[in-house]
C-alpha cells in the first residue's frame, strides 16, 4: 500500500539516471539527441550522470537551456594536485558538472570507499559549488537483522559531519538498499522504503534542525512497473540506474514522474484552506 503525499512548492521530483561504467561516445550522443525531443513535465528536474568520459559529449548534445543537469559519477576530495588517476570536485566543475554522485555502494563495496572518504567528497563538492548526491543504504544482512534505519541513519550523519548545517539543504541523499541495486537485486516495497526515509529525516534533523535536504530520493532496481507506486510515497524522487539506460526508457520515467507530480498538486489544492 502506498501513501500519497502532496508536493511542497516549489520542490521538484526529481528523477535522474546514472550510467555507470556503459556508453561509448557515439552512445552517449545518440542518447542524448534522441532525449532532446523530450520535453521534461513541469516540476520534474531531471539529471544526467554519465561516465566522466562521456560529460562533454552530453554537454554539447544537450539543446541550449535545457533543463537537465548534467553531473559525474564520482570525483576525489583534494584540491588540484598530485594524486594520479584521479579528478577533483573543481576540476569536473570546471569541465561543465553540475552535480557529483558520492558514495555508491559499487565504490562503497568494489573499490573501498570509507565513510571518511565520503565525507571529505561531500564537503568538497560543496565547496565547488556541485550538487552531491550522496548515495547511502544498506547490506542485505544488516536488512535481514532489522538495522537498516539505524545504519543508514549512521551514515548520513558520518557523510554530512562535515558540512555546515546551512549547506545541507544543498544536499541530494539517495537511499539505495544493497540488496535492491542492479542485476540480482529486486526493487525494495514503498514498505521497505518508509522507515529509512524516516531515520534519515531524523539523522538530518539532529544535525540541522529546521532545515530539510534538497531532495530526498529512492535507488535500486527502478522501472516504469514500479515508479509509480515508489514515487507515492513521500519523497523527492528517484534515482535510476538500468532502466533508464535507454533514452526511451528515461523519457518513460520522466513521463511517470509529470503525473506524480500532477498528482500531488492536486492533493495539495484540495488541501489548502478555503478563503473567507
Ligand atoms: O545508480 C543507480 C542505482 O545504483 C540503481 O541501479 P539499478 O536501477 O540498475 O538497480
């Protein structure tokens, strides 16, 4: 069962996709030219987040003034220098990002990626103006355990320890169980999702009281079956890797989250006091 909840003017749903390590160039260009004849539904915000590689080519691709902003995947948390192989918060920024994806737990997992790290990431981001994305969820056996809202709500407060309280309604959070993300995994139930949301409004609130993070969103095996049902619970969106690896299948999710949002403005005039 899912609860629907009005949308707070003026906060949008937004509804991004990460490609993670797939596309070529030509790919990425044929992607995005064919999701330029998509018109974005009013309150939707849309965001791209293709392989660092490919950032350019989506730039260029883009019509002028789109509305989608265009990120990366990961950066590194120190200023310019020596640290082969790696890019900075500034540099991608000054390559053209918008927003920078931190703490995935592809990197949490595969590639050793602390709680440090991603603290140090989301300050630095923030320093260089970027949007973070701070990917955070639980394993399947801290799940089973009964722990997922005290260890998701664990590291939001270790990801944000760093971040003046002012800065943190300039955060995106996205609440990817493990166990829900890519192939093998299997979409967590609208009542999965609620007690996490929760302990993670509530780790925001001890950090920052009074003020509430840019946006609030839900990842792991997200499709035009289940958006609908996940985008009625209350939050601020979805993030989405496989189904959305196909510029039509972007622009169905798009479309899912245009009548969300419509839904939810409806909820909302049929909520406001009637005027005397
Ligand atoms: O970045 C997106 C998430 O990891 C979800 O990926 P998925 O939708 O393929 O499960």
């Amino acid at each position: 069962m899912t609860v629907l909840h009005a949308r707070t003017e003026p906060r949008p749903l937004w509804l991004g996709t990460s490609w993670k390590m797939t596309k070529t160039l030509a790919e990425s260009r044929a992607y995005v030219e064919e999701l330029g004849h998509t018109v974005v539904p009013e309150g939707v915000q849309a965001f791209l987040l293709p392989p660092l590689t490919s950032l350019h080519v989506v730039l260029d691709a883009l019509p002028t003034g789109s509305p989608v902003l265009v990120g990366v995947q990961n950066a590194h948390w120190g200023p310019d220098g020596p640290m082969t192989g790696e890019v900075s918060m500034t540099q991608v920024r000054d390559a053209g990002a918008q927003v920078v994806e931190i703490g995935h737990s592809e990197r949490r997992g595969l590639l050793g990626e602390t709680d440090e790290m991603v603290a140090a990431k989301v300050a630095a981001a923030l320093d260089a103006g970027l949007v973070p994305v701070l990917c955070v969820g639980e394993p399947w056996s801290v799940r089973s355990a009964g722990r997922a809202d005290a260890y998701v709500a664990d590291q939001v407060r270790s990801a944000l320890a760093d971040v003046d309280p002012d800065d943190v309604s300039r955060v995106v959070v996205a609440y990817e169980p493990v166990w829900a993300i890519g192939e093998g995994g299997r979409a967590a139930e609208p009542a999965d999702v609620v007690g996490v949301l929760d302990a993670i409004r509530g780790a925001v609130a001890d950090l920052a009281p009074g003020v509430r993070l840019r946006a609030l969103l839900y990842g792991g095996s997200v499709t035009t079956e289940n958006a609908t049902d996940l985008l009625d619970l209350d939050l601020d969106g979805l993030f989405v890797g496989r189904a959305a690896w196909t510029a039509a299948g972007f622009t169905a999710l798009l479309s899912l989250g245009g009548r969300a949002v419509d839904r939810r403005d409806e909820l909302s005039s049929t909520h406001q006091p009637r005027s005397r």
